[in-house]
C-alpha cells in the first residue's frame, strides 16, 4: 500500500518472465490479492489486462502453461473477494463476454483454461477463433501504448525489452470495453443467447429456472409496455411517453420482440416441464387471464393477445395448471370466447384459441371441471363455435391461419365439452347442439388424422426462429448502439448478480417497470426491495440445481419470485440472487378455488344484496420473499437473531463489531432488513431459530439466507 512500485514489479515478473520458480511470484499476488486492499492496488496497476496478455499470448508476454494456469487461478481470486470482487468483475467484463467471466470464477485451473482456448457456439456461449483474435488485437494495442500514454499510440521499445513498460497501468477511457463483431447483435437474457437457443431448442440448459425468470421478466415488461394499464398514475403510461426515443423501449415495446420471449419460454417449458410448478409459485399463471382481459380491451388482438394465448396453451398440459385458472379472478373461458368475436368476422389466430379451449376441457382429474363447463355454458361458447365457426363457409375462414385444423378442433372442443358436464349440462348443450344443422355434419365424425404433421407444427415457434425476427428489432434508424449493447448493462449485470429496484405495486408478478435511475429503461424487475444504488456484483452461473433440469428436493425452500428493476452496475458478489426461487415444495400452496353452487346446479347465480357502507381498512402489510448471499467471517454473519412469533429465526439487529471490521451483513444486495424472517439457509427450510443457528453454524463461505419480508 504504502510502496506502489512493488506492485507493477511483481506484475512484471509475473507476465514477462519464463523460469519454473516464476510459479511462486504467481502465489504471492494469489495471497495479496485475498485482501480488499492487496486486490485494489493490483487492479490499479492494470493486474486485468496485463493477466489477460499473459492468457492470450500477447507478444513480449509469457505463454508457459504453468503462468497461464496460474493466472487463471489469479483471476478466479479477484472474482471471488468479497469487497473488491464486484469491481474486478466490471473490470474483466470490458475486455471478455459474460459468460467466460462466470466461467472463471466457477472453474478455475485448467477447465477454464481449456474453455479460453477452445471454440465454441451454442446457446450459452458464443467464443470463436475470432473472437480471441479481437482481443489479443485489443490487448495488444492497449499494453503496447500503456508506456506511451495514450490508447492507438504504441510504444518504440518493445515490452519485453522496456523495464518501465509495466510503471504506468493502462489508460482505460469510461467508455472503453472491447468489440466483438459476432455478439454486436445478441440478445443475452439469463444466461442464454436468445437467437441460438430457438434455434436449437433441444438444448439441454445448464440453467432453465433462471434463465425463465429473466424471461418472465422480461415479457412482463415488454407487455406493459405494448399495453398499458389503464390508470393515470401508472408509471408504464409515463414511461412509454417520456422515453418515447430510448432505443431499448423501441426494442421491448416491439411486438417481435415480445413474440420472441414467448417463444424462449415456451421451448423452456416442453423442454424441462418441472420449470412449471416455478411458474404457478411465481403467480405466473394466476395473472394470465387478466393480461388476456387488458389486451382485448386495449384492442392489442395481435401478438399481446397471442402471446398470452400461447402461454396457457402450453401451461395447459398440466392439470394442476388447469387447476389454477379455475381460481383466476378473471374467467379465463368468457376472455377466450371473446378472442373468437372480433366484430363479425373470425380473428386470424382463431385457430390457437380455440385448440386451448379443448385441452382445457379434455383435461384429465381436473377438479375443477365443472366450473369451466358453468363459465361455457354461461357466456354461450357453444353458439359461438356453432355459428362463428361451423357455420362459416370456405370464404369467411379464408382469412384464418390453418382453418382446416380449425374445424377439427372446433368439433373436438364440443365433444369435450360435452363429455365433461354433468348430467344437466349434458342435457342443455345436446339439444342445443341437435338443433344446429352443421353439427350433423360433424358429430359422428373422428379427426384424429384429419391434422397432418405440418397443421400440428409450432408456426410462430418456426417464424421467430428466423433471422428476420431479429433484423427487425430495431426500427429506429438513430439509434447508436447495438443490440448487444443495449441489453449489456441490464443483462451482464443480471445474469452476475442482483441490481436494486423498489415500489412493488401493480405489477402482475409484484413489481411494475420502473424508469432506471440512470435514466435509461428499466429492465424488468428482480426480487430486491431496495432502491439503493448497488456495488459491482461478481458474476456467478448458478448451481447445478438451477441450471441442470430443476430437481425437487422436500427438504429446500422455493423463494416465490418477484420481479425487480434491474438498474445501474452490477452488485456485489455477496449479494448474487440468481435463484429468485429454490426448487423444492411451496411455502404455502394456495388453498383451492371453491366450487359456487350456482355452479354445480348450472344456474344463473341469484342476485346479491346491496354491498354495506363500510369504512375503509387501511392497507394490510404484504408478504414478499427475499433471497440474498453473506459471507461468513471471523465474527460470524453479523446479525443478533431472535424468535419471531411463529417459531422461525428473525433479525432483531446488527452486531458491533470491532472498529476497521465490515459488518459482512451491510454488504448484501438485496440488503437484509431488522425484522426479516428467515425461512431457509442454504436451501434448506428452517421452521424454528434453532434450525436456522444450527445450519448456519455448520456453513462457510457465502450463506445463502432466504428471508419473508412484510412491505406496506
């Protein structure tokens, strides 16, 4: 600290010197770099680029296998420092792609080493024989005008040759970060390249709960955006006016773009379908309904309503989902028959609509059913298949995408239908239906293999796929970034660690899009309830658990998701939030919708009395779950915890500890509040304050502490 000449020395005899003992010079940055400031003086000196040169053969700079090895051990020390950590995150990811950071930090020694060699392009990581040669050129041009002073102005004397060259750190302006051709147009949500995995959606994810999570929220922003509430106040209304020009609101407030996440989410749910028990916690599935209702109301037929309706049809598969939407409190069945009356004609993507309506009914152990067959009967689906469909001629459907199909599944919806009600409602629909004269025509009839294999394909699955989905992203002509760029800020930072985001209301998932507080879009929201500015986060690729196929292990606690505003730089590594929720049982699952008796007796439901005049309750506090990382130190997680009134652990306050010493505590993002409730440590559920001591005690490391947390 007090001799800075040491440490450009020690860099230089670490990246230019070619002897076996050089391995030890090597261990004592390793051991500088463990303390905060041992760290801060080595990124001062220009210890990223300059380990960089050494890893990508930078001439004058050492290629020995054992420096290389040894720097990418240096490296995984930097990204690891729970103080400094952040910081030479955010430095490492102006020189290399998200993904290889999170790769260093995960596997360091030769798995990474062999990563940063090799070439390879698939949905979680585009790196190309290219791509190394852009930053070798980059590096190159950087160190060698390091001793000149200025970035393009290379120095006379070679590096190998110049003693000094390593005095003055590199000159790096705010703005510099290196350019990959390649990944200039990529969009990085969760982890995954969007592109390439719809191209491949087969892929086998290392991550599908989180990459889902991104995508949810980015869908929700995107449809808030593309359908505003109705309210005044709404900050989605003022934020669609305000940052009319921002080229990030042109992009999610593209229908192409929204078509896209429901195309990623929809391969994530048939490729991992456990993904969907995360979904029904999260309030996914409960909240679809309504955002069908505001899209129909708003006009929005196109790609907002269709995206909805692509949702439930592939959620629809499970019956626990079916389940789920019996206790919306919108009817799903009256939104649907509404999406079939547009004016006098049959909408466009009728066919969608009216093959969800028949999985709904052809559920199997649906508990629920006979609400649904209620909800038909009462908004007159029947007639409505009959006539706006049956009944058309070849003319009227010309118009409709696959309309062949759509008869087929029109008639096999009201044979379902038929099938599922009781005896009552069996009565009422049949002799609605033998009045009908084109349900003679199809009654008797079978359709299984009238549909052939390209009526049954995904279509809006194979459109987006297409390059020119992509092409067509940006429409506006003065935009200056890139696609890549214009995610970079929001996605590098949320696929490495949490960003602070606050004022959960309205929001379907718990948080509405908020305004960045750099001024730029708000991405969609994380589960943070803070609007503190958040330190640089370290990145980390999730635990297997996250990333292979999510298992549902009983003893783990599922953290229900809320969305939160992704805004400003990365955080710090304590407070990496990858996980919003853990796979494992629900906290508390939702008792199950009752059956009105109305319902059951097929009838009109009676005319309620006139409400009371009541006064008004002031707003009862709401439950939210907070998940955060706190590194265990000498003095412990600093945080005194006591019994809360149901028997779990609680925060009562934060320990004194000695002066110089950071309470690691301070440090999370999202920050851990006095009062928090602790549900789980470690992914394991805690009912009680001693099940909490006793797992934490028995950690080390980061602890990962899942909190419930009341707002107002």
């Amino acid at each position: 600290r007090h001799d800075p000449p040491c440490v450009w020395r020690l860099l230089r005899c670490m990246c230019t010197v070619e002897a076996p003992d050089v391995v030890y010079v090597w261990s004592a940055a390793e051991v500088m770099a463990v303390h905060p400031e041992g760290l801060h003086c080595l990124l001062a000196a220009g210890a990223v680029p300059q380990i960089l040169g050494t890893l990508m053969a930078v001439k004058g700079y050492t290629n020995m296998y054992q420096s290389r090895i040894a720097a990418i051990a240096l490296l995984s020390k930097f990204l690891w420092n729970p103080v400094k950590g952040g910081e030479a995150a955010a430095m490492l990811r102006r020189f290399i792609p998200e993904p290889l950071v999170i790769v260093l930090r995960e596997k360091a020694g030769n798995a990474s080493l062999q990563i940063l060699d090799a070439v390879c392009e698939h949905p979680e990581m585009i790196w190309t024989a290219e791509m190394q040669g852009e930053l070798r050129h980059a590096l190159q041009d950087l160190l060698a005008s390091s001793s000149s002073g200025a970035i393009g102005k290379a120095s006379s004397t070679p590096i190998e040759e110049d003693p000094e060259c390593f005095s003055a750190p590199p000159l790096l302006p705010p703005e510099y970060a290196v350019k990959y051709r390649q990944i200039a147009g990529e969009i990085f949500v969760g982890g995954v390249y969007i592109r390439l995995y719809l191209k491949q959606p087969t892929f086998r994810l290392s991550n599908a709960v989180f990459f889902l999570e991104k995508l949810v929220e980015f869908w929700d922003s995107s449809f808030n955006i593309q359908v505003p509430r109705q309210n005044a106040n709404s900050k989605i209304g003022a934020f669609s006016v305000d940052n009319a020009s921002d080229s990030r609101a042109v992009v999610l407030g593209n229908e192409d773009f929204l078509s896209l996440l429901t195309s990623c989410m929809v391969c994530v749910v048939k490729g991992e379908s456990s993904v969907i028990e995360h979904l029904i916690t999260w309030g996914f599935v409960h909240t679809l309904p309504g955002l069908l209702q505001r899209a129909l109301r708003a006009g929005r037929r196109g790609t907002p309503m269709v995206s909805v309706v692509r949702m439930l049809f592939q959620l629809t598969a499970r019956s626990e989902v079916v389940d789920n939407l019996a206790s919306a409190k919108v009817d799903p069945i009256e939104q649907l028959t509404l999406a079939l009356q547009e004016d006098d004609t049959v909408p466009k993507d009728a066919t969608i609509v009216v093959e969800l309506l028949k999985r709904i009914f052809q559920t199997a152990y649906c508990r629920f059913m006979d609400q649904f067959v209620a909800m038909a009967l009462r908004v007159n689906l029947p007639s409505v298949l009959l006539n706006k469909i049956l009944g058309a001629t070849k003319e009227d459907l010309a118009h409709v995408a696959n309309a062949s199909a759509l008869r087929i599944h029109t008639v096999d919806c009201l044979k379902a239908i038929l099938a599922a009600g009781d005896p009552a409602a069996l009565a009422q629909l049949q002799a609605l239906l033998d009045l009908h004269p084109a349900w003679r025509e199809f009654k008797h009839q079978s359709h299984d293999l009238f549909l052939t294999d390209k009526e049954k394909a995904d279509v809006y699955l194979i459109q987006d796929a297409s390059d020119a989905k992509f092409a067509g992203l940006l429409t506006n002509g003065t935009a200056s970034q890139s696609l890549g760029e214009m995610f970079s800020d929001q996605q590098y930072q949320n696929s490495s660690g949490p960003l602070a985001g606050d004022k959960f209301s309205g929001s379907p998932f718990g948080a509405p899009l908020l305004a960045a507080s750099t001024g730029g879009l708000g991405a969609p929201a994380r589960p943070v309830s803070s609007a503190q500015q958040a330190p640089p986060s370290v990145p980390t690729r999730p635990v297997s658990a996250n990333m292979a196929p999510p298992a549902r292990a009983p003893p783990s606690v599922p953290a229900p998701h809320i969305p939160v505003q992704p805004s400003g730089h990365s955080g710090h590594m304590a407070a990496d939030v990858r996980r919003a929720s853990l796979p494992g049982a629900p906290l508390a699952p939702a008792p199950p919708p009752p059956v009105p008796d109305a319902a059951r007796r097929m009838s009109m439901p009676a005319t309620a009395p006139p409400p009371v005049p009541t006064t008004a309750a002031p707003p009862a506090p709401r439950k939210v779950y907070v998940t955060t990382f706190v590194e265990k130190g000498e003095h412990g997680l600093g945080l005194d915890l006591g019994k809360a009134k149901t028997g779990h652990g609680q925060v009562l306050r934060f320990k004194e500890l000695p002066p110089g010493v950071v309470n690691p505590a301070s440090l999370c993002n999202p920050p851990i509040l006095i009062g928090d409730i602790i549900l789980g440590v470690n992914r394991t559920r805690c009912d009680t304050l001693s099940d909490a001591v006793k797992v934490i005690r028995g950690a080390t490391g980061p602890i990962e502490l899942t909190f419930e947390r009341e707002i107002f």
